[in-house]
C-alpha cells in the first residue's frame, strides 16, 4: 500500500487501519537512508561528471593562445579570434608611393647592347639617332658547370736502392671529390633550407650535372662538422660568459628515439645543444654551472637552480596561461580576465619604454600598482576551488621575483620571443627531415644549425661564413668567428642606451 501525497491523509476510523498507517510510516521511515545514500551517490557521480565534461571543454579549447602548442596544431580558429577581413583590395593601395629597382651602374654591368630606332618615319622623314636612351637591365644565372681539377700524383723510384715512392696531396686539397664551395653549399641546403640528403643529390644533378650518391652527402656533412667545430665552441664560451642569455627547448628525435634540443641566445650569438634529456645538468652544461648573468625563459623547472632575481619569466607564456584560467567558469574566469587586462597594460606601457616615448622612471611609477594587483590576483587564485587554476597561480607565486626583472635591468626583455623565433628553424626542419639517424648527425645538426642562426640574427651570409670555414679548414688557418664585430656591438649597446 504507497500513500497517495496528492490528497490529505485518510483518518483511520477503526484500530485497525491506524495499526495499516504506522506500518507504511516505519516502511517509509526504513527507505530514507537507502534514499538518502542513493541521492548522495547521484550528487557525486554528477560532479565527477560535471569536472570530466569541464576537463574535455578545456582540452577541446586548448590551442596556441592559450597553451604552449604550436600554432600550427590549431585545427579550428573560433570565429571571435578570426581577423575581420578588410574593406581594401589586396595589392597597392591608390595612391601609395611605390617602389622600384635601381639600376646597377654601367661599370657594374658585364654585357651592353646598343638598339637603334627605326630609320625612317612613316611619314616619310629620316629619323636621326640621339644621345638620349631608356636603360633596361636583364638579370640572368648562366650555365653553371662544376670546375674539375685532377691532382696527377706521380710515382718515382730511388736509383740505389730501388725504394718507390708517391707524391702526397698538397694539404689544402680535399682527400674527396668535393671542394670547400660545394661542401659549404651541401650544408647550408641541408641545414637552412631544410632539404633531405635525397633532395640534395638531386638538385645538384639538375642545377650542375653533378652526379653523387646520399652516401657522398653524408661524408660532406661529416667535413663540415668537424670544420666549424671551433667556432661553434666558441659560441659556446662566449654565450656563457654573457650578461642577460635567452633559452628555450623543443623536442628531437634519434634513431626515432625522444631527445630534446636546447638554445642559448645572447648579444646575437644562438647556440644548440642536443641532449638525451630535459634536465637541469643539461641546462648547467649549456649556460655554464657558474652562471651569474640574467636568464629569460619559461617557467620550467630546470632552470630554477638560478635564483630568482636572475630570472625573467617570459609574460607571453603568462598571457597563455591567464588566458586559460579565464576560459573557465567562476572565480577562475574573474581573476584570469582581470589578470588579462593587467597584462595589456604592462605591455602597452613596455610597448612606450621600448620605443622610446617614456621613460624608464615612468615605466616604474606605473608598474609599482600593476605588480601589487598582478600578485594580489594570483594570491587570490590559489583559494578558488578550480585545482587547476590554484596549481597554475601557487607555481608562478614561487616565482613572483623572476616575473619583474625586466623592470630594473635595462636590456631584459619581459618575452622570451626571441629564442622561440630561433628555435622555430630548428622545429621546421625537424618536421621536414624527421629528425637525425645517428650520434654524428645530431652533433653536426647542432653545429650547422649554431652556425645558421647566429648568421641570420647577425644578417651574415650562411654561404659565406661556411665558405671561409671550409677553406680555412682545408688550407690549415685560423677559422673564421661567429661572435658580433665591434660595430655590431656597438650598436646594440646604443639601442639599449636609448632605451634606458
């Protein structure tokens, strides 16, 4: 017998049905635990339900403005991050200046040829040539064919005792088949424009007939190497040795087994390294253990072996990470927006400082309040419920110094932007190439790669800097530097200087 709720309670009329009315009642009052346990269970499997829907909404919305991914992982771009397309054609704009060629002087020029007008105008009149004319200049790559020289080593033979004997190479001809160009050309095909052994076998039978096998690539990479061993080294020491060093990592492959590529940058010297692991010894091994200048990175671990005040904590990485909290729901999203907004303005102010349209004292009377809010903020973050969010805010409160460096140390960037752009090359080509198949090709990666990078943040020539390398390896002299000329130095310091 269930009791009908929607109409009042019966009155029992005999002892009877009172009797019937207490035993439904103690049946009733029996099931409310069993009810209340089952409600309990309910209540708890939909929040685990509710943190594993959250969870996927989160990783569903992860991408590169708000994680550490590549943008190139961004399959779908929300519709309020796309760029509203532009009212202008594309193209030149009416009425922009535009631009144009300057001839190269007539000195300059290997071949002129002279064109004449016709000789009689239509109407009947002789036409007469003048000393007026309109240059036009042809560029064109001739026929390239590959110079062989033969080195004929003759035999002679003493007359007494009838002992042989050879001539020996002159110590600036290469043992191979390949000469120092072609040698500085395979390496930069295969370091800077990302080209397979394969590739390069066949550009250089198309380009220059030039018929050689992977295997013969492969040994020119292995001269190059040990040729700019030197110079590379001496990156190395000299990026030690620096006041404020940048550095950043990305993942590798040998043999399709995980390694992890390392660079340093400072004062326009980039240099890799590639190690087995992503430990805080690699990083000793690349800055040096006795490291006392200012390190921008992000906030992994492995660099936490300098102190904080020698850090700077890249703000780009923070925007990411403040801009995951507020994708979420509650306190979260009120502290990550408003952390957002705080962000802006460091940059805008920052933005001015660099550009010359404040002042360093400026910048810090305006900093003073950002910072105390900044920090107030995560502090705040740290008691929400969200685990995540608290995780996120009490590791970048351990921190908090680092995250200010760039305040008082002129020539401290508050990004890290300048080793990921450094490190993008490398990434590409490990996309391309798939990573490297034995120890001497890691090394030589690295090498070749210090040697690229450091050229393009210098506006080097590649070619040329592997050019004199090879030549100054083949004919014994002193290999030529990566470290900046004077001028090069010079100039920085006085960007700095207008800067501060």
């Amino acid at each position: 017998m269930k009791p009908d709720f929607t109409q009042p309670p019966p009155q029992p009329r005999t002892l009877k049905e009172a009797q019937e009315l207490i035993n439904v009642l103690w049946t009733l009052c029996a099931e409310i635990p069993k009810l209340k346990q089952r409600i309990d269970e309910q209540q708890h499997l939909i929040e685990a339900q509710q943190k594993e829907i959250e969870e996927l909404k989160e990783k569903l919305n992860t991408n590169s403005d708000n994680s550490s991914k590549p943008p190139s992982s961004d399959m779908f771009k929300s519709q309020k991050n796309k760029k509203k397309k532009g009212k202008r054609n594309r193209g030149g704009q009416p009425g922009h200046a535009g631009m144009t060629r300057d001839l190269l002087p007539e000195e300059e020029v290997d071949y002129i040829e002279h064109h004449l007008p016709i000789e009689h105008c239509p109407c009947g009149g002789h036409v007469k040539t003048t000393r007026r004319y309109r240059r036009h200049q042809v560029h064109e790559v001739p026929p390239v064919k590959p110079v062989v020289t033969e080195h004929q080593l003759f035999y002679g033979c003493c007359e007494e005792c009838g002992k042989e004997y050879r001539a020996e190479l002159p110590s600036s001809v290469p043992t191979g088949m390949l000469g120092p160009c072609l040698l500085a050309l395979i390496a930069m095909l295969t370091s800077d424009y990302k080209m397979s052994k394969r590739d390069v076998t066949r550009l250089l039978g198309d380009l220059y007939s030039l018929s050689i096998c992977i295997a013969t690539v492969k040994r020119a990479e292995e001269t190059v190497s040990e040729a700019i061993t030197a110079p590379v080294e001496e990156a190395k020491a000299y990026v030690k040795s620096q006041r404020i060093v940048n550095c950043d990592e990305t993942s590798h492959a040998e043999c399709g087994k995980k390694m992890w590529t390392w660079v340093a940058i400072a004062n326009m010297v980039a240099v890799f390294m590639i190690a087995k692991t992503r430990s805080a010894k690699v990083a000793k091994a690349l800055l040096g253990e006795a490291f006392k200048g200012i390190l921008g990175s992000d906030r992994y671990s492995a660099y936490s072996w300098i102190t904080a005040y020698c850090r700077q904590v890249c703000w780009a990485h923070l925007k990411r990470d403040f801009k995951k909290i507020a994708e979420r729901s509650g306190k979260s999203k009120m502290i990550g927006l408003r952390l957002l907004v705080y962000t802006k303005r460091m940059f805008h102010y920052w933005h001015q400082v660099r550009d010359g349209t404040m002042t360093r004292k400026q910048f810090k009377v305006l900093m003073a309040p950002i910072r105390c809010k900044v920090e107030s903020l995560l502090t705040a973050g740290t008691r929400v419920r969200n685990a995540k969010t608290k995780g996120t805010c009490l590791e970048i409160l351990k921190i908090k110094t680092s995250l200010w460096t760039f305040i008082d140390k002129i020539g401290v960037e508050p990004t890290n932007n300048i080793s990921e752009r450094v490190l993008r090359k490398i990434v590409i080509w490990r996309k391309v190439c798939f990573g490297t198949w034995s120890g001497n090709g890691t090394r030589y990666l690295e090498r070749v790669m210090t040697v690229v990078a450091t050229c393009r943040l210098q506006e080097r020539s590649v070619y040329g800097f592997l050019r004199e390398a090879m030549q100054a390896h083949f004919n014994g002299t002193k290999s030529p530097s990566l470290l900046p000329t004077q001028e090069l130095v010079k100039s920085i310091g006085n960007k700095l200087t207008k800067a501060a």
